[in-house]
C-alpha cells in the first residue's frame, strides 16, 4: 500500500489544516513588515526563511514544480535552495565539462525559479564543484585528487577534484557564468569549497592533494617549497600550506565574486567562508557524541559579532548523519536549533533530502511549520538586534574540534546555564574588532592557544584600556612573553594529567560557593605553571596521594603550584588558569568546576548578573536583545525600539535524548534597561504582561513557559 504523504493530501484538506493553524496562531502585537527598495539588497533584509531541497538525481524526473511552491509556501517560506550545477547539471547544459543530470526534465529548474517568483519566493541555486562525474576523469585525470600514494577520492562514479586544477580554475566559471546568463536567479550557494584530505562521506582519511597543479602552484607561492604529505603543526612548510590554502580558497571566492557581481549586483553570494561572500552559511548537525543543544546559538553568536558586516543562515540539517540520510533527527532538537537562529539574529534555514513528497521521515514538519509561521508573523522584531552584553568568549573557530572545542563548549555552557550574556568573537577576528572588544567588561580565552600577531599586540591593547581577561588551560602557550606580561606567568610543565589531584578553594573570599568544600577533584590536563610575577595565586594544587584501599586513602599534599594566577594591572585584572575547566565541566558536568570560573568571573566583573536577575531552570536559555524594528527606514539608523527576551527551553535534553521540554511556572525576571518600558508583551499568547519599573530595572513573571517565548518589552 503507498503510504500517505503530510504533504500529499487532498488540497482542499491540506488548505483547511493551513487555515486552522494560522487561526489559531495568536494576533499580539504585529507590524505589518514595509516593502524592501531595491536600493538594499534582498538579502540585507535579514528576515530569511530557507528551504534548501537537496535533490537526488532522480528526483528531477519527478518534482512537481507546483507542489513545491505549495509545500514552500505552507511552510511560511520565502527563499528556496535547489541544485543546478556542479557535480552535474539540473538544467540543459551546452558546456563540454558539465555532467548532465540523466533523469533531469528540460524545464524543470526554469519551471521552479518562475512559480517561485510568482509567489515571492526568492530562488538561490546550488552548485557543488567538490567532485565531478567519471566521465569528465577519464578525459582529464589531471584534474583530479591524488593521494601521496597515487590513489583518488571517488564516490560511486564521482571524483574529488583539486582546487587549483582547470576544472574549478576554469570550468567553474563557465558552469556559474551559464546558469546565471539562462535563469533570473537570486543567489548562489557554493556546498563543499576548498581541499579535501578525506572521503566525507565515509570518514577515510586519504592525505594531503598532490595534484600536479597544486604542487605547482604551492610551488610558485612559496619560493620553490614541495608540498607536505603529512599534517604536521611544526613543520614550517606545513604551515607555510596553509597560508596557501587560505590564500587560494579566498582568491577563488574573490574570482567568483567579481564574475557573479559583474552579472548582477542582486544576486546573492552564499557558502561557509566569509570573504567575497553576501551570507555566511552554517550548520547545525547532530554527528556524534557529547551532543550540543546550544549548537546554533554558537554557530549564529559567532558568525554575527565575528563578520558584523555580513547575515548568516544557519542550516538545521534534517538528516541525522551522511550514512542516515533519511532518519531525521528529534522534532525538539529541531524546534531548539531554529528559536536559537530566531534569538540570535539569523533567519530560519532548514535542509532535507530531496522535496517533501512521499518523504521517508515528516516527524518534523509541523514544527518547522510552527516556527516558520511564528518568525513570519512577528518578522519586524527579528534580525535587527544590538547585543547588551559585556563579556565575550573568544572561539578558536567557526568549526572547532577536539579539546579547543570542548574546552569552549564548556565556558560557553557555564555562562548559558548562569544566565550569563555573551558574545562569540573568533580568534582571528581581535585585531579587526579591537575598537568593539574594549567595549566589553569581561573576554575569555578557552584554549586559544595561539594568535597572529596583529591579534596578540590588539588583546595586549585592550586588556590595557580596561577590559579584564579570564583564560583557561593553553591558552597563549605560544607566546611566553604575552603570557608573562599578561598573566604574570612561566609555563613549567605546559601537559601534564591531572587525574588524582585536588584544588583547594581555600580563599572563601574569593570562591564564594564553596562553603561547605576543601577539595576538588581534577583529571584531564593541570598545567604546572610559576605564577611568581603574579599579584595572586589561587587555588593550591594538591598531590594525587594514595587512591586505596580505603584503609590507605589520603597522603594529599601540596604540590607547590597553583590552579589560578592573577595579574593586577592599572585598569584591569588578568586571570589564567592553565587547566583543562571547560572541557571536565562540558564532558562530567560537576557544578563545583562551573562554581570556579563564576566566582572569578563575579572578582573580575562584579557587575556581570546586572542585566538579568532570575529564578528560570538554568536549562532555560535566555537570550536578550536591543532592537529596532526590522523595517527599511531602519536599515541605516541607530534607532532603539526596545529589548526583546527570547526563551528556548532545553529542559528536556537528557544528554543523549531530546524529550519535550517541561513546562515552567512563574519565572521572575528583573532586567536591566536603558529606558522606561511603556508596554511588555508575549509572542506567544499575543498578551500584555504585568510590570515594575524601578532605577533603571524592568520586573516581570513569565506564568507559562513552553518551548520558547519571546518576551518583547516596548520603549
């Protein structure tokens, strides 16, 4: 029996089930969003709401082009992501070097762009010019991928392509140059740039390119240098490989830039990279184990204050791996990933295999359905936000991993759990964001344990005009005399297993919750470190002793070194604690460890609860925002229209499961404001809410809180 379809039943059902779900959204408080002029470009809008169809091969012989903009537009859509080119043409192609899709019907891309604009549905067209088909090899094998042992990358008959070979260098420019001379497109979205060193669809690490034309190329950039077959951090012409890697991905980026934007100045730019691009596109996936339920608030948090100048578009990935395609993940992960990009100021983006026909998993349409049509109900307050916040957490990254990842993850978890407010810079961006990073009170540096040197003497800079630091484990390991003169610190034993040794929170002036504790428990790394140029040490070190029996536990000693240093200079505090805090916090989540950084946190900043006081479950993520409405006569301005207080409820992440979220009663909120609120209202029930205003302090009780709730408080 064919199985039926969410979005294959009857119109005149389908419409009716639309009709009672948009009449049971509540009215609140709504402005109408103005016509964007064409003076801004579309996508400065920031008010996205992505559909990317990644369509199989043999889904172009089928896809009804009707269906789709009824599907897209039942979901609240307006920007619709679909295949064109690359691995291989959805279109009829003319071009020697572009694979034809052979299931593809004549029309069916012209058929979608025009329905879709009949509908005011905005049309970015895919190209993935990772791979390209056998054919294309077996007339250019020099084109391609080659192992140090000689071996290519190959998936089913595709080839992994090398990016300095004359099939992105040349050929890349011809396939864009065709699709935008034949269709009125509005963007393009570039999947998968730059070097490949392992099959990403199986994991199987296959080594660095040596493609012919690399090596020449690599050759010429860096005065006769062969390249480096193996990944080593120390060896100079290894990273002398990846100045070249970055410097040939952004001169292909700045090529591909000048040919869209001497085509059409409207046409969109879209990838994962952010120079020469117009939207920075992220993802939010679920691979493997600890999961992070705070993913697209990271991913959303770090893009906008990193390329202020840019939009993101975080994608929340249906599938649950590339070996899973068509398992989805949990409807709550989902609803937790899209009101994150709502909180943080991206639009909403979402990506599935294929159209939505006879999908193999529809458990999470309706919430993309709910969340959608929330974000185009109340469009105007979404994307155009200030954030109030004083402290920021440095990222080693935009995709970190391993224990830079963790070690961030875990203060980035402390802080959401505390309610704490913050925002996300990238290491590489200090230098470039110096003027707005002395704005803030607080930065914290997990793991960075490295910076450029125009980023290292801009950090110097701001710490002395006043901006205090909080480092943790390596962080500036590199660079033993910022460390010094920053810190007041010499590096004694840099790794070092810290299993079996105990801190001791002895100052109970300064670590204030621990009142009723003498030692805590350690393992992962405990850098050893001389903090004789400090001002403070804190937190003594004790020796593992013995572990057992229990008739012989005990022998605990100190060890002569400390777990915090603190260096006081004229307007500012440095604090380093050269141990691994974030990553046992992120991997066990013992609250004494979290209990650490917020009472140092409290010494450096004593003002950092000012701007939220509550009583919420710390599984509450509260996120507050400045903002103007979202609206042309705005674009440009400096205009406060109030605050926003946006609620994503996590309570029911397990760790390993996503359940429903408990609900919660009555949580207070006291908010620091820079105006006297003349209304405060609920996105979710339309209501006004009850308030005090007292000395420059908002207080409010938020009676029911479900999956999320957008507080609004009006100037």
């Amino acid at each position: 029996m064919k199985r039926i379809s969410y979005f294959s039943m009857r119109p005149v059902c389908k419409d009716l089930i639309y009709g009672l779900i948009f009449m049971l959204l509540p009215l609140g408080s709504l402005a109408q969003s103005s016509s964007w002029p064409d003076s801004i470009p579309w996508w400065k809008a920031n008010n996205l709401r992505v559909i990317q169809t990644n369509l199989p091969a043999y889904e172009a012989e089928t896809l009804n082009a009707d269906s789709l903009i009824a599907d897209l537009k039942s979901l609240s859509a307006n920007t619709l992501i679909i295949n064109a080119g690359g691995i291989m043409a959805f279109y009829p192609t003319q071009l020697e070097y572009q694979y034809t899709n052979p299931y593809m019907k004549e029309n069916m891309l012209g058929d979608v762009i025009t329905k879709c604009h009949e509908n005011g549905i905005k049309v970015i067209v895919r190209f993935d010019f990772s791979r390209a088909h056998k054919s294309i090899f077996d007339k250019q094998p020099d084109w391609f991928y080659l192992s140090p042992e000689g071996k290519r990358i190959v998936n089913d008959d595709m080839y992994v392509i090398s990016i300095n070979a004359p099939y992105e260098q040349e050929q890349l420019f011809n396939i864009i140059e065709e699709v935008i001379d034949g269709y009125p497109i509005d963007g393009i979205f570039i999947n998968m740039p730059g070097y490949a060193t392992k099959n990403a669809y199986t994991g199987e690490y296959h080594g660095i390119d040596q493609n012919p034309y690399d090596m020449k190329r690599f050759s010429e950039y860096s005065n006769g240098m062969k390249l480096p077959v193996t990944e080593d951090y120390s060896d100079p012409v290894f990273t002398k490989y990846q100045e070249f890697k970055q410097y040939t991905s952004e001169d292909l980026m700045r090529r591909v830039h000048e040919l869209v934007k001497s085509k059409n100045e409207q046409i969109a730019i879209c990838t994962y990279s952010e120079k020469y691009v117009d939207i920075i596109r992220h993802e939010s996936q679920t691979n493997s184990l600890p999961y992070w339920p705070y993913n697209a608030s990271d991913n959303v948090n770090n893009t906008i204050h990193s390329y202020p100048d840019h939009i993101v578009s975080n994608a929340s990935i249906q599938q649950i791996s590339f070996q899973s395609r068509y398992n989805a993940v949990e409807p709550e992960e989902v609803a937790i990933r899209l009101y994150e990009n709502i909180a943080n100021g991206s639009g909403l983006d979402m990506s599935i295999m294929g159209d939505f026909r006879d999908y193999e998993d529809e458990r999470n349409f309706d919430i993309y359905r709910k969340v959608y049509a929330l974000h185009k109900k109340y469009e105007p307050y979404f994307g155009n936000y200030t954030s109030p916040a004083k402290v920021a957490v440095i990222a080693p990254g935009s995709w970190p991993s391993g224990d830079a990842a963790h070690e961030y993850r875990g203060i980035q978890l402390m802080l959401k759990e505390s309610h704490i407010q913050f925002d996300i810079v990238e290491k590489s961006q200090i230098a470039h964001l110096e003027e707005k990073l002395k704005t803030y009170k607080l930065l914290i540096l997990p793991e960075i344990t490295n910076l450029d040197a125009e980023s290292l003497e801009a950090l110097i800079r701001i710490n002395e005009s006043g901006t205090n630091l909080i480092a943790t484990n390596r962080s500036l390991s590199a660079h033993p005399e910022a460390l010094e003169s920053l810190f007041g610190a010499k590096i004694k034993q840099l790794d070092h297993e810290g299993s079996g040794y105990y801190l001791n929170p002895a100052d109970k002036k300064l670590f204030t919750r621990f009142e009723h504790q003498k030692l805590l428990f350690w393992k992962f790394n405990l850098g050893l470190y001389d903090f004789e140029a400090a001002d403070e040490e804190k937190l003594p070190i004790y020796t593992p002793g013995r572990p057992g029996p229990p008739e012989k536990i005990g022998g605990h000693e100190t060890s002569g070194y400390h777990a915090v240093g603190i260096k006081k200079h004229a307007k500012s505090n440095a604090v380093l604690l050269p141990i691994n805090l974030g990553k046992l916090y992120y991997l066990h989540g013992y609250e004494q460890h979290k209990n650490i950084l917020l009472d140092l946190i409290d010494y450096s900043y004593p003002e950092v609860n000012d701007l939220i006081v509550t009583d919420v479950h710390p599984r509450i993520e509260a996120v507050l925002q400045e903002y103007a409405r979202n609206i042309p006569e705005n674009h440009t301005s400096e205009t406060l229209e109030g605050m926003i207080l946006h609620l994503v409820n996590l309570t029911g992440f397990s760790g390993n499961t996503y359940f429903s979220p408990l609900p919660i009663q009555e949580s207070r909120f006291k908010v620091k404001t820079k105006f006297e609120p003349r209304r405060i209202w609920s996105m979710i029930d339309g209501n006004d809410i009850i308030f005090d205003y007292e000395d420059g302090y908002v207080t409010f009780v938020v009676k029911e809180l479900g999956d999320y709730e957008g507080i609004v408080i009006e100037r």
